[in-house]
C-alpha cells in the first residue's frame, strides 16, 4: 500500500481547481507555476499556463522569498497571519458566536445563535486543520467532521478553549 491516506475525490469545477491550489500551496513548497501544473495533473487536474495564472491571481498567491531563501508562492492571507494572530481572531470571532460545543464519535457539534452557524464554518473552513474533513452549517448548528473519534473530542476542546478565551479576558 503506497500511501495510507484516502485521496481526496475532486469535481472537475473551477472551484475545486482553486481549492486544490491553494491546499498545495499551504503544504507544500511550489517554486513554479510549471511544478503546480504537475501537481494538479498528478491529481487528474489538467490546466493550461493562462488559467493556471489567473487562478493565482485571484487566490492572491505571490511569490516571495521565504526564511531559507527559497521563492516560492504563498497565499495572500497566510504571509502576515502568525499562528497566534489567527488564534487570536479566532477567539475574537468565535467568543461572541459559539453558545456550546459537543462531540459524538467523529463530529464535533457546534452550537451558535440563530444565523451564526454559516459564519462560523466559513472560519473553521479558513483553517488548515488535518483532522477535520470538512463542515456542515445550518442556522445556528455547526457540524464538523473530523477522521477520527479522539480528533473530534480534541477538535470539541479546542474550539471550547478558543470560544471562552476571549470572553475570560473582558471578564477579568
């Protein structure tokens, strides 16, 4: 078995082309638009030099010199977000909106007032998270779906401890 992960099944839309960019650029180093092009062939992703631009461009991916002096694209968003500043707007979004949070098996469930749940996946989406496949919303529920029972449990802590961080601060 070369590889114990279960590959990721993608549409051919123009949204999945996207996602699939801007999941190869958050983890791995791409040095070319020739070397993405192979990457997304090797997903079944065929695209031309023009289009592959035009895509960089709009998920505002820029080439910049990284600490080891590589150049390499990064995504917009992701050059001035350390860990903890995204940590700590998260705790800004999430204290005022997650009213409680619960797992079951391999979801985390998230509760939210009425009309918060779709902008509360959207941040939890924005998140490169390995244990969580993907979200559900509905208007004020929040279901995500993480590959393991422990990763769900662990996911359910974390949100809980992101959500009461903020409001632990403005109660002091």
């Amino acid at each position: 078995m070369e590889d114990k992960k279960t590959p990721l099944q993608r549409p051919t839309t123009r949204a999945a082309r996207l996602s699939a960019i801007e999941e190869m650029l958050l983890h791995h180093i791409v040095t070319s638009q020739s070397q993405l092009s192979d990457m997304l062939s090797d997903e079944g992703i065929d695209v031309t030099q023009a289009t592959l631009s035009r895509d960089l461009e709009e998920i505002n991916a820029t080439k910049t010199r990284l600490e080891n002096g590589t150049v390499a694209y990064v995504l917009g968003y992701g050059q001035s977000t350390t860990p903890k500043s995204a940590q700590q707007q998260m705790s800004r979004i999430l204290s005022g909106l997650v009213t409680s949070v619960a797992s079951a098996r391999n979801l985390a469930v998230i509760h939210t007032p009425s009309g918060a749940a779709q902008y509360v996946a959207s941040v939890m989406d924005r998140q490169s998270l390995d244990d969580v496949l993907g979200t559900i919303a509905g208007d004020d529920t929040v279901l995500i779906i993480c590959k393991d029972d422990q990763s769900a449990a662990t996911r359910a802590k974390w949100l809980l401890s992101i959500a009461s961080s903020n409001s632990q601060q403005s109660a002091d």
